[in-house]
C-alpha cells in the first residue's frame, strides 16, 4: 500500500506530454518561471529623470524612453527572453488642481486662474471682467447664445455692461515645469451667483504640443547620450 502511495506521488510531479491533431499537450498546467524585473521608482520633474539617466547608474544597454502623455514619461529596456521588459524610471509632473467644464464662484475662480495659469493677455482680461464685476448687480447677464456680457466696475465709481471674452487662449499648467506650457482655446461662461467657468475646445490637440515639447526637452537634455545609442526617445 505504501509503495503504491509512493509511486501515486513521484507520478503527480511527471509531465507527460501528447501530439493531438499536430499540436503539444500535457496532462498538466505548466507554469513559466520568469525572469525578474526591475519595477521603476518615481520622479516628479523631468529634471530628476535626466539627471537619473546621465548617472548610468543601472543602465547596463540601450534604453527606450517614451514620453506615455503629458504628465508621464518612463525610461525601460528592450526585451529579455520572455518578452518582458525592466522598467527603471517614471517621471509624474505635478500639476495645480483646476477642473475644467465646472463652475466655481468668482472668488475662487480668479484664485485659480492666478495660481494654475501662465500669465498671458487673455488671462489678464478674464481677470479683469471676474475681478471687476459689480456686486449690486450681478444678475445682469446678456446672453445671444455665444457672446456674454456682465455688469463690471468701470471706474471708481461707474459700473458698465462689459462682454465677456469668448473664446479665450489660455495656457494652463498641464503639463512639467521644465517645459513650455500649451496654449489652447477655452469657452469662458459665467451664470448667475456670479460663477465662471472654462471648458476646454480645442480637442485634446495641446496634449501633442505638450508631448512634442516634452520630447524635444529630453532630446536636448540627452543629446550626446542619444547620440552615443544610449537612450531612444519616443512620444
């Protein structure tokens, strides 16, 4: 019985293998060993990212950096021998919270616009109108469906109806520091309360600017090392 036992058990660590139909099978799952993997730890500037890579302090080959979107890039190797690859650094940007498509009250909003905007004419006229508008006669609003006007403070003591900017361009912190911020077309709307908000219209098309600009960044940054074969750069 024991013997028995014995030979049930070397038998369950055997792989028998089958040819059906032209194809391999066992009679059992197999499970692939893989080789470890380096998992990529954090950076929040393109700074750090660079100054990482010029260090050459892991790299042992060529690494692919791929700029992923506007707000991440990660530096990894080609593959190994089970299609895997290791991953060294990620670099986040970190950006100001602003939502877009909500609206927020007229003193927040010029508090936002000031902190998470890069100063430009546009930006300065919408400030002016929010920053201006009359308190005695915030729910004047005039309204044909694409332009608005408000009642503003004109003067020390003058109140005037003023339109409304439409549309703006703005350029938003979006992106890394380190780089030039996008500009791109917003809707500026204000309702009653008085509230503002900015809802974004040019159709995605400053995340390409921002990764282009990105690229271009890391290709300088990186030029004689890119030019040795050290690093490739995608976006």
């Amino acid at each position: 019985m024991l013997k028995e036992a014995m030979k049930y058990l070397v038998g369950l660590g055997e792989v028998k293998e089958f040819l059906v139909s032209g194809q391999n099978f066992t009679d059992k799952p197999l499970h692939l060993i893989e080789q470890p993997t380096a998992r990529a730890f954090n950076v929040r500037s393109l700074s750090g990212f660079v100054e990482y890579l010029k260090s050459n302090i892991d790299q042992t080959e060529q690494l692919i950096i791929q700029v992923e979107d506007p707000r991440n890039v990660v530096a990894f190797s080609s593959f190994n021998e089970d299609k895997n690859r290791d991953s060294f650094i990620k670099a986040h940007a970190l950006t100001p919270d602003f939502t877009f498509d909500r609206f927020y009250d007229s003193e927040s909003f010029n508090i936002k616009l000031q902190s998470c905007f890069v100063k430009n004419d546009d930006r300065d006229i919408v400030l002016k109108v929010v920053g201006n508008i009359a308190e005695e006669n915030v729910s004047t609003y005039g309204d044909d469906g694409v332009s608005q006007s408000v009642v503003a403070k004109t003067g020390v003591a003058n109140v005037d109806k003023v339109i409304v900017p439409n549309p703006v361009i703005l350029k938003p912190f979006r992106t890394f520091v380190e780089v030039e911020q996008p500009e791109s077309e917003f809707i500026f709307r204000m309702k009653n309360g008085p509230s503002c908000a900015l809802f974004e219209a040019d159709g995605g098309s400053w995340e390409l600017k921002a990764m282009k600009n990105i690229k271009a960044y890391l290709k300088q940054a990186l030029k004689e090392e890119i030019e040795a074969g050290k690093f490739f750069v995608i976006a």
